[in-house]
C-alpha cells in the first residue's frame, strides 16, 4: 500500500472546505488519529529510510548510545510523554520542532534522510508542532518538512514564514501581492493544501501591518492559511495587527539568555490579548547546551552564529558563568543545562511553546526530557538570583540583523 497516496487522497477529499474539526481536532480524536498513524508509520517501508543504529535506538526506545552517566538524564520521564498547549485557539505540543537547523544556518545540511528522520521521530515521540520558512535553505527546509510530514499531514500543525526577499540580500518584502505570491510556492513545498500558522518573518517598516494583516485575512478566507503570525514584533505592532485579523501567535527569540519579551511588553500584550508566544533559539542558539565554548569553531560560510557578537570567543568565554550556573542545578535535578534552560520557559507562562531546533537524535530525546524537570517556584526564584547577578555580553545577533527588529514604540 502507497501509504503517502492515501494521505494525499484524504486530503483532497477534504480540500472543498476548512472544517472546525480540522481546525481544533479533539484531544481524544487527535490521540486515536496519532496511535493508528503510529502504527502505520511503524511498519511502512517510506516512512523510515534506511535501516542504521538510530532507527534501533528509536524501535527499542533505549539510548545505549549515549555516554555514560547522562542516558538517565535523557530518558528520565519516557520519550513518549507530551502534553498541550494553546496559542491562541490553535492546539499544539508543548514542545514543537524548529526545523531550520536540519537544512541551513547552524552548519551545512544536515543529510536528507537524517532530517526526514528526525521529523518523523519528533512526530512519533508527541510533537505534533513544527516550523519553517520560505528562506531556510532557501526554500529547502519547506521541502524537507514537507516530505517528512506528508504521511500524517492532517495530525499536525505545519508553521511557516514569509517576508525576506530571497535574492542574495536579506531584504524585506510584505507587500501583500508578494505574500499571495509566495504562498503558493510555500503550499506546494510543504506538500499541503493550507498553511496552519503562517507569520511575517521580520514586520517590514514599508508595508503597514495592516494591508500585511488585510492579505492574511483574504489568505484565510481562501482557506489557505488557518492562522496568523508575527515574529519579532513590537506591542504596539502586535496590537495594530490584531485589530486588523486576530494574532494567533507572536514568534521571538526567548531563553535565559534573551529575556526581552519580558521588558518590551510583548508577553504581556500576548497575555492580554490571549496570543500564544513561540520561543525561538530557547537554549541561546545551542550555547546553554554546554556544548559550545571558546574553542568552538563555526563556519562562517555555513553558520550564522559566526556572526554574532555572542558568539565570539571572547564571549563565549565571558558568558560561560551562565552555563555553569546551570550545570550545577542540573546536577541537583538529575538533568542537563539545555533541560534547565526548557523547563525553566514551559515554568514561565502556560501560553508559552518553546521550538529547540537539532538535527540529532540523542539531542531530541534530551530536548523532550525537560518535559520531566520539574521547577518550583523556589527553584525559579533561585535561578532569577543567581542568573541576576551575571552579566551578559554581546548582542544577540550582528548589526544588520538587529535593525530588522520591530522596536516601534
């Protein structure tokens, strides 16, 4: 049995109109739906490709591959435990998938088959949340996403983004005949006849956000996006938009390490307005893993963090007192740091869905052990203490960058 050409005929046979059913599946429809796809996906020869160590690790659920001593770290809890959460009206996995990593930015590619795997993996131990962007590659995460979520699309939530001319530059363009454009081209990498979550990647200071918001809504009407976005968006832009068509998630960087959604109101202004926050880059862009350090070399071909004032090696030696903090009270929780530094944003707000981004397996099982760390509000305090009296240095992201952040007052 073709088992992609049965998903495809089931998503055609649905294509004439959006459902409320499709839009909010219920709990018990969507864990049925998940355990009969898990079944299938477990004997279907497309789904994983390639017989290697990894697809063993997978079936026998163990980790003997990992070093000794941080296994129990990883598995504390089981792999398959997830619970929901709600942006906005739209329901996802407490901890989705950041997918951009597997294709471009943080190194070269990740092989084809690895990241088909690392997706269906995600899915299979409870993700049901996943993002990408017109721009990761470009256009090759979309097309990587796309493939691997095709064979249980209708269980899924598919995220992606639109805004940066793809040309050699990193432009900006929102103009809503170019967002109607894209789309299109979007819709048919990723394999789907809608988009659940789509954001403006960057708010273009040359469009009004409301003419951005307006084309959202036609898109929407459509049926080809169920949902809007916005990333690294100011409050008051927030606001401005959503008058236009209802926010249903503010994606920005959030971690740690990057505590502005807390000072520029953004938190606040999505608590208000009862808009979901996805944190992007929620272990410092892999830095509060413990894995990096002064003597780390990034490729600046092929790494964007080669760029960054944070990451030169003389920040990333100034910013070690953070990492070490959290070895120590992830010692005490039987975790890892990068399972201090999850626990510590699903502990912030309930509306709150952080996306870690690998392209390893190992890291994946270790991402969803946070999932079993529980923080008190003593030890969330403890952290607020400590972490206070560290300062942080460098930017997070290099000059040009940083002028694409929405800070409208």
């Amino acid at each position: 049995m073709n088992i992609q050409r049965v998903f495809m005929k089931k998503q055609k046979q649905s294509t004439g109109s959006i459902s409320q059913d499709r839009r909010d599946l219920s709990r018990r429809d969507f864990l049925t739906n998940t355990a009969r796809m898990g079944a299938i996906v477990a004997v279907a020869p497309l789904v994983w490709v390639g017989c290697t160590d990894q697809q063993k690790e997978i079936s026998n659920r163990s980790d003997k591959g990992l070093d000794s001593g941080v296994s129990n770290k990883l598995n504390q809890g089981g792999v398959n435990r997830m619970k929901m959460r709600k942006l906005g009206k739209l329901l996802v996995s407490e901890l989705g998938a950041g997918c951009m990593s597997i294709s471009a930015n943080y190194g070269p590619p990740a092989e084809r088959n690895q990241g088909i795997q690392v997706i269906r993996t995600a899915y299979e131990r409870g993700v049901t949340f996943f993002d990408t962007a017109e721009v990761y590659g470009p256009y090759t995460n979309e097309e990587l996403v796309g493939e691997a979520l095709a064979p249980f699309r209708d269980n899924v939530v598919i995220a992606s983004k639109f805004g940066f001319r793809i040309d050699g530059t990193i432009g900006l363009d929102s103009r809503p005949e170019q967002i109607k454009k894209v789309v299109e081209a979007s819709l048919k990498r990723l394999r789907t006849d809608r988009i659940d979550l789509y954001y403006q990647h960057r708010v273009d200071p040359q469009v009004p956000i409301e003419e951005v918001a307006g084309a959202i809504k036609d898109l929407i009407a459509e049926g080809k996006i169920l949902h809007f976005g916005l990333s690294e968006a100011s409050e008051k832009t927030i606001r401005r938009a959503h008058a236009v068509q209802p926010v249903t998630a503010v994606q920005s960087e959030y971690s740690l390490m990057t505590r502005d959604p807390e000072r520029n109101g953004v938190l606040k202004t999505c608590e208000e307005l009862g808009i979901g926050f996805v944190s992007w880059g929620p272990v410092g862009m892999g830095y509060l893993t413990g894995r990096i350090n002064a003597n780390t070399k990034l490729d600046s071909t092929t790494d964007l963090r080669a760029g960054f004032e944070r990451f030169t090696p003389a920040n990333l030696e100034a910013n070690m007192p953070i990492v070490d903090a959290l070895k120590r009270f992830a010692e005490r929780k039987n975790a890892t740091p990068a399972q201090i530094a999850l626990a510590w944003l699903l502990a912030q707000k309930p509306f709150i869905v952080p996306i870690p981004g690998t392209r390893n397996l190992n890291h994946l099982t270790e991402n969803h052990g946070a999932l079993s760390v529980e923080l008190t509000s003593v030890d969330l305090k403890e952290i607020e203490t400590v972490l206070s009296g560290i300062t942080l240095h460098g930017g997070r992201m290099n000059a040009i960058q940083r002028q694409q952040i929405d800070t409208t007052a």
